[in-house]
C-alpha cells in the first residue's frame, strides 16, 4: 500500500490525544485514513475531523487494565471498526517511561501498570487486529519501540524492558507468516513531547543520563511530533514496511 493507493484503509491508534499519537493522527487523516483512537481521554478540540478526508473516531479506555481492555474487544469493537476496510494498520504507541528508579524503589503497582500499558496491551490488540482482518489481503501492524529497546540505560529497567519485549514480538510475530500482515517495531527517534518534559523532570540520582536529554532540548535536537509522525506514516504505508521487523525513523 503506498498513500497515493485508493484502497478503504482504516488505522486504530493507541494514545492518540497527545504528543506523537496526536501527529501520527493527523498525518493519517491527512491521507484520508479513517482513525480509531484509543486514550484515557478525548482529543480535544478534534477541528481536524471535520476538515480532512479521513473519519475519525475515539474511544476513553485506560490501556493498563487489562481486563477493560479485554471486555472492550470481547464486545467487538475492533472487528467493528476495521469492517468495510480494504487495508487495515494498528499503531501501538501509547506507553509510558513507567517507575524510574533502582528496582528497589519501583511501586509494584506502577510497575504493573506500565508493563499491562507497554506490553500486555500491544499484544492483545495485536491478536485481536490479527484476527478481525483475517481476510484482508494487506493489515499492518507498528509497534512504537525506542532506542531503549535496544540500549540499556540505568534507571530504566521498566521501560528498556518492556520495548525489548515488543521488538521481540515482533521478531517472532514475522514468522509466523500470517497472510498479508506485517508487523514492524520502530524506533521514533527522541520527540519533544510530555514524555521528554517528564523525562528532564526526574532526579538525577533516579535517571543519571537526564543532564544528557536536558541538553538535547536546550540544544534543539529534539524532532517534533509531526516530523517524526510524518516520516512515520510514510514507512508504515510504503512496500518497504515489513521487510525487517525492527526499524528506526532515525535511518529511514
Ligand atoms: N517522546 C520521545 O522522545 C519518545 C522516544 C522514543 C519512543 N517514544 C514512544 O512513543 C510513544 C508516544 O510517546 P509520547 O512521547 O508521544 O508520549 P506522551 O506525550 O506521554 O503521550 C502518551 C499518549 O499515550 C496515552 N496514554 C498514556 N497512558 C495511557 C493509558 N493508561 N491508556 C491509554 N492511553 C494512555 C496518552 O493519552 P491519555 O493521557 O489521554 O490516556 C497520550 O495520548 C510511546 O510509546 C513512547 O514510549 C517516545
């Protein structure tokens, strides 16, 4: 699929209010793509809906409980959304940095959370997509991976695990040659966003590597969300995408 093609593409979008999610969203729309995002919250004030091609539609759904999740695709609303689509794609990027931190200081709970958000969640929608577009010749699914999937950094077990965990199911994922879906994880690059304000936010004691991004920022080397969502968007619908199932926008 390439986004000249007049194929009905429909996309679900994890995170979709904010940061990323948000520009990948109007990238999308942009292409006349109709959206289904999935947050916590609503996208507020959704002007772009009306103006662009692509329809769009959200649902509130808090991606850590497993189990909302779980009733929410039981009830069928991904196999009723991506009905009518010629070509189908889901993007998994809503995540968090979760506890940063010695192990010894994570809240269990939190860990929890962010593991249910950054792993458990991907991996049931991915199921769930894989299913409902079982007859589509061309599905394709993008799990939003990091340069901490790949590079250990102290301070983040939480986060460096959980995005090894989605470049490893996708690894796996390529084997097994389900017809006519790919699945790609790929590393955004470093986007100034709320996660990045967060990430300069915490000690240095917590996160030794924050004076690093702090100079990033300072510097003007952070990408914006619509640079990153644009260069984005054009991989996950150009024929290169699936080739290899790990990618980072950064060599594109
Ligand atoms: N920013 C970077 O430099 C960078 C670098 C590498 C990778 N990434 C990855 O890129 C993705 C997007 O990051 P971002 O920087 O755009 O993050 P962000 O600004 O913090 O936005 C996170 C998005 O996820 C949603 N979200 C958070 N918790 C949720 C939950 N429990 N259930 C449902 N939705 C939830 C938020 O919406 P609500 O609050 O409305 O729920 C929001 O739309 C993440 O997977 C991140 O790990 C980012």
């Amino acid at each position: 699929m390439d986004h000249t093609s007049n194929a009905v593409t429909k996309a679900i979008v994890t995170g979709h209010t904010r940061g990323l999610g948000a520009a990948i969203v109007d990238a999308l729309l942009l292409r006349g793509i109709d959206v289904l995002g999935l947050s916590r919250s609503r996208r507020a004030p959704v002007t772009h809906g009306a103006r662009q091609p692509g329809a769009f539609a959200e649902i509130e759904l808090d991606l850590s409980d497993s189990g909302a999740l779980g009733q929410w695709l039981a009830g069928g609303g991904l196999a009723e959304f991506v009905r009518g689509a010629e070509r189908a794609v889901l993007i998994n990027n809503a995540g968090t940095l979760g506890p940063v931190g010695p192990s010894a200081s994570q809240p269990p709970d939190e860990v929890g959370r962010a593991v249910a958000l950054n792993v458990t969640a991907p991996l049931m929608l991915s199921g769930a997509f894989s299913a409902a577009t079982a007859n589509l010749p061309d599905r394709r699914i993008a799990h939003v991976s990091s340069g901490a999937a790949r590079n250990p950094y102290a301070g983040w077990t939480i986060y460096c695990a959980t995005k090894a965990a989605l470049d490893h199911h996708a690894r796996a994922a390529s084997l097994d040659g389900e017809p006519g879906l790919r699945i790609v994880s790929l590393a955004p690059g470093v986007i100034d966003t709320d996660m990045q304000a967060q990430i300069r936010s915490v000690d240095d004691d917590r996160f030794p590597l924050r004076e690093r991004f702090v100079q990033m920022k300072q510097e003007g080397q952070l990408t914006s969300p619509e640079q990153a969502a644009g260069k984005f968007v054009d991989y996950l619908l150009s024929d290169a995408f699936g080739q290899t199932p790990i990618a980072d926008v950064r060599s594109l």
